[in-house]
C-alpha cells in the first residue's frame, strides 16, 4: 500500500514538470528567431519603413486636425466674446446711473472713460479696471494691454446720449462688428495704442446709434 502511494506521488510530479517543460518549450520557440527569414523580420517588431509611414500619417492628421480647430481663432474669438460682455455691463450700468440722475455720466478729456463730475474735473474718473460703486464693482478693461475701451458722451445735449467702443481682434469677420475698414463711423480714431487699432464695435444709449 505504501508502495503504491509513493509511486502515484512521483507520477505526479514528473507529469507537473513534464507539462511546464512543454510550457516552456512553447515560448521559446514563439520568441526565438527561426531558420526563416519572414519569422526573424517579425519577431524584432516594425521596420522602419512602418515608423516612417506611421509618422507621416499621424503628421498630416495632426496638421488636419489643426488647421480645423485653429487654437489661434479660437482665442481671438474668446478675447472678442469678452469684450461684447464688458460692454454689455457697462452699458446696464450706464442706464442704472441714467435712472438715478437723469443724465448720463461725462467721459473723461484725456483717456475717454467715466467721469462722474459734470463740471470736468479729471480728478473723479473711473479709470478702467478700477471699482464704479455702486454700479459696477470693477469697471471693466480690455483683455489686451495694447488695447482700451472708449466711452463718449454728448455733452451737448445735456449727456442724454453716449457711445462706447471697443477693438475686436477678429475685426470685420466678426458679424457684430462695424464693416467699415476704418471702424465705427462715429467712434474716436482708435481703441489702442497703435493708431491703426480702429474702434470696430460699440453700443449706445438707445437714442443714438454706435
């Protein structure tokens, strides 16, 4: 009896041994170069002529893919969505001083922004950027530093009616913007340090147009 149990054990285990020894046989062969030459070509993985084609595909999907997104666009656009939205605000707030004072506030002679002293005096601006309580907690500025905001009113007409304006980047492309070449055609000559940064957006009180 003992015998026989001893002889089922060593069975067992040269089987176990047996079958990893196939195990191993099995991927050795599938990883070790054959006698072929076609076997030996894919067991070193892609050639280069693959990776080149692979490369220049992927370079004309990638030029493709940009030059539909256009990340350059796209963000002259952003730009320009904001200024519409600052001179939406602006504008809210203008008609909210209107309600208060029946007139609207005077602009400033030397960078054309809100001035709340009728009589000119330079020292009560609102300079852009800066906190127009309690009609705006910031009076808002262009996105670009080369760039600025205009607000004009008529003072001759007792400030009953305004204008403000603003460059956008994508110029006459964009569907809002003045189609003239040179801007508005009542806006100030530009909305920026270069002279040639032409006022091509602008909203006004509802008597008068940009």
């Amino acid at each position: 009896m003992e015998e026989k149990e001893t002889s089922w054990r060593f069975g067992s285990i040269r089987t176990i041994f047996s079958r990893c020894n196939v195990i191993h046989t099995f991927f050795w062969r599938k990883n070790t170069p054959t006698s072929h030459s076609n076997d030996f070509l894919d067991s070193r993985g892609f050639t280069l002529i693959e990776i080149i084609t692979a490369l220049g595909v992927i370079s004309i999907l990638a030029t493709v893919i940009l030059a539909a997104v256009n990340p350059l666009e796209q963000f002259r656009k952003a730009q320009d969505v904001k200024r519409k939205s600052d001179l939406g605000q602006i504008q809210r707030a203008l008609e909210s001083y209107y309600q208060d004072f029946d007139k609207y506030p005077a602009h400033t002679l030397s960078s054309y922004t809100i001035n709340t002293s009728q009589d000119g005096d330079e020292n009560t601006e609102v300079a852009w950027g800066e906190t127009w309580a309690p009609y705006l907690d910031v009076l808002p500025s262009d996105p670009s530093s080369s760039k600025y905001y205009i607000y004009v009113v008529d003072d001759m007409n007792g400030y009953q009616s305004y204008r403000i304006y603003a460059s956008l980047d994508r110029g006459v492309k964009d569907p809002d913007a003045c189609q003239e070449p040179t801007g508005c055609p009542s806006a100030p000559t530009s909305c920026g340090t270069d002279p040639t940064t032409y006022c091509n957006f602008g909203l006004s009180s509802p008597n008068v147009s940009p």
